[in-house]
C-alpha cells in the first residue's frame, strides 16, 4: 500500500508522524512525509521520502510579531482572535499549503492518506482521489464528548449537551475559516463536487473519517462516549539516536562531565516556542534556579534562550535526544508540548509545563491531574519567585516522582505505532470491500 502522510508545524507536530511512517513502512508499505522542507534532511536520514509543503506558517510565528501572538493562543478566543488578525497574512499562505498538498498526492498517487488536523485539506484531497482518510492527531480535539468541554472553553454547570455543543461550535469554526480555501481548490481541481464532506470530521456526508489519536490512555483516557471509529493508540516514539546532521548522536563530554559533577540536575527547555523577551527569560530561569537552589541543564531552544554567563551550577544545551536526556534528570520543566509532555512521562519524570497556549494548558492540567506534577504555570505569569517557589515544589515532593514512575510503566507496555498501524490497515481494507 502506498501512504501519504501529511503534518505542518514545529518539529513536535512532525516527529510523531515520522515514527509512524518508520513504523509503516517496517511494515511493508511504501510512505512518503509531507511536511515543511526544513525538515527533509532528518525526514530522509530515516528512510522516508519527503514531499514539500509551505512552511510560511513557521516562518511567520518565529517572526518578532509571530512570537508576540504565541502569547494570545491561551484560549479559543485567543486562537481567534489571533486567525483574525494575522488573516491577511495568513490568506496566501493556506492557498499555498493547499496546492502543496494537492501536488504531493498527484506525485505519490497514495491508497490511503494519514493527516495532522491542522491539514483541513486533506479530506477534500482525499474524496477527490477516491480513497480512504485518516485524521491523526496528537491530542483530543476532533471527537466530541460529553465528559467536558471542548480545551479552553469555559467549564460550565450545564451537564453534557452543553459540553459537546462546545466540541461542536469549534469544528464549525474551523469549517467556516476554512472553506474559502477549499472553495479555490475545488474550483480548480474538482468541478464535479467529488471531494465536498459536511465537516472537517466527514469524507462525505454521514460518514466519519476513522481518528487515530496519538498518545497514551494513561494520560488521556479515552472518553466512553466516543464513537467506534475514534481510537487512541499510545504514544508514537522516535528512534531518536540520528543528530540533527545525520550522524549518531553523541553526548558532549562538557554535558558528561556536567551531569557527573553533581546529583541530577533540572531540565529547563521551551521547546519550538519562541520567547518574545529572550534576554529578560534567560535572566527569569537563572534567578529561579538560584532561588530554588538545583542545579539545571537550561536548552537554548528557539530563541528562547540567549547567551548569558552562567553559574556553575547551569549547563547551556544546544541538543540532545530526550531518549538520552530526561532520564538522567531530576526532573523536566517544559512548555507542554505533546511530544515533550510523552517524552517526560516516558522517562518517568515529574513536570512543570509553564504552557504559553495552543494545547500546552490541555497536557499541564492533565499532568497535574494524574499527580505527575504541580500545577501548570502560565507563561504570562512566569516570575522569578514563581519559578523558583514551582522548581522547589517540583523537586522535593516526592508524590510527583511516585506518579510519573507509575505512568511510565503503562506507557513501557503500550507500542503505539504497532497499534496505529494495524488500525490503518484495517481501514484501508474495510474501504475495498
């Protein structure tokens, strides 16, 4: 079988998507990853094909106005607030995603295609070729449930109508910002209407696209009210042992020798999400370290770290696998990522996720939840003291340490590519009949 598979996003929205397509492709298929060029090296030193796609969504948040707008995705509202004023900007550069995307289906001519939510074309592609879809997603967003409201609407005493109609107003909302560039495409490419679905969620009318999600049950139960054709496989881990140049990766000995000079230190790390105060963050981390008295490993990241001269006690991280890192450390404060988040349960490590928006408050109250963790501290609150007080809390409450152990051997049981893959299997064969 031929798959397309299809991401957008920070290397967090394309790693998960790599293993499956490892996974795939050990299985006997042929895959191809279609995501943004900056990622083809790494993508193609795994054995999978890339396919282009825009990546002007990348090149705008890492923009000085990008990262300023990070801050305001705390929240429905604030995602759209933040659609409406980027839209201009934004107009182009879905149209050529769009076209991207159609392209790199006309050159791999799939049986089936595997896609990120944030790719809101791919149905339509899809229906246009006559073949099957699967919607992939790293976190709950595409499958209403009563058990709570759609992440970042407000949690309200209205019972369970009222939560799925949240779940509801927001697939309409993507629909509705979404439809004017399916409109172009169609007009273009499919003049006989093949490819039109109801909603983002339908290939065609009544019928779902099967959903795949991509993370652990232990940290996401799966809602008893979902429908059969939404599953939840387990996390999707990479072989994370390739450096970003090709090579097997190899610790430096300064970061050994760090790592041997004292007991385990405090991984600090914002991931891909870029600080709009690089230098004043940078200043922030170095007095709550010094406040809470550990010592740290502090990531650069993207830009969310500068130089600065550090005390003895703090090692500056160009890059490591987290496979290698975060067992060897006390403890992980992190943005919330999925990929981070999954990588820290792995590793059985407490969290502190100081989320800045998007999904990232979803997985630190879920953290804090499952015990794994204290309460997430929102970037926007992020101080010095709060830091400091949070890091102490971190590393002295034992409960924490207790939780994430007890999380990462459900998750050392689970193979969530394996999972993923019979299920794509399964659908590819229930469309032939």
């Amino acid at each position: 079988m031929r798959i397309l598979i299809a991401s957008i996003g920070t290397r967090g929205d394309v790693q998960p998507y790599l293993a499956l397509a490892v996974g795939l492709q050990r299985a006997g298929h042929a895959v191809a990853l279609c995501t943004c060029p900056r990622y083809a090296g790494w993508i193609q030193r795994h054995g999978i094909d890339h396919l282009p796609l825009d990546e002007g969504l990348l090149t705008l948040l890492e923009s000085p106005a990008g990262r300023l707008l990070i801050g305001q995705l705390d929240s429905v509202w604030g995602g759209l607030k933040t659609a409406w004023s980027v839209l201009r900007e934004v107009r182009p550069i879905h149209h050529r995603i769009v076209a991207d995307a159609w392209a790199a289906s006309e050159h791999w001519q799939p049986d089936l295609i595997v896609y990120h939510p944030k790719l809101f074309c791919m149905p339509a592609i899809s229906a246009r070729r006559g073949i099957p879809a699967v919607l992939a997603p790293l976190l709950p967003m595409q499958v209403p449930t009563g058990d709570a409201p759609f992440w970042g609407m407000p949690k309200l005493p209205l019972g369970r109508a009222y939560n799925r109609a949240t779940w509801r107003l927001v697939e309409a909302l993507t629909g509705l910002g979404t439809r004017g560039y399916l409109r172009d495409w169609r007009q273009q490419h499919d003049r006989e209407g093949r490819s039109r679905a109801s909603t983002p969620s339908q290939l065609r009318a009544g019928v779902p696209i099967p959903v795949i999600h991509g993370y652990s049950q232990a940290v996401s139960p799966r809602p008893a009210d979902w429908p059969a054709h939404a599953h939840v496989s387990g996390y999707w881990f990479l072989d994370e042992s390739v450096g970003s140049d090709g090579a097997a990766w190899q610790p430096p000995a300064t970061l050994l020798g760090f790592l041997d000079s004292g007991p385990p230190p405090v991984y600090i790390g914002f991931g891909s999400m870029a600080s709009a105060h690089p230098a004043a963050t940078t200043q922030l981390i170095l007095g709550a370290i010094q406040q809470a008295g550990v010592r740290a490993v502090l990531a650069r990241g993207w830009g969310g770290i500068v130089e600065a001269k550090l005390p003895a006690n703090v090692y500056a991280l160009d890059e490591a696998p987290h496979t290698w890192l975060f067992p060897r450390m006390a403890a992980v404060v992190h943005h919330g990522g999925a990929g981070t988040t999954a990588a820290a349960l792995r590793a059985a490590r407490p969290s502190l996720i100081c989320p800045f928006g998007i999904d990232q408050p979803y997985w630190g109250h879920r953290v804090a939840d499952l015990g794994a963790g204290p309460t997430p501290l929102p970037q926007k609150r992020l101080t010095a003291q709060a830091l400091g007080s949070a890091l102490t809390k971190l590393v002295t409450q034992p409960s924490y340490q207790t939780a994430a152990t007890h999380i990462a051997q459900t998750i050392a049981t689970e193979d969530g590519v394996a999972t993923a893959v019979a299920i794509i299997e399964r659908v590819a064969a229930e469309w032939r009949r």
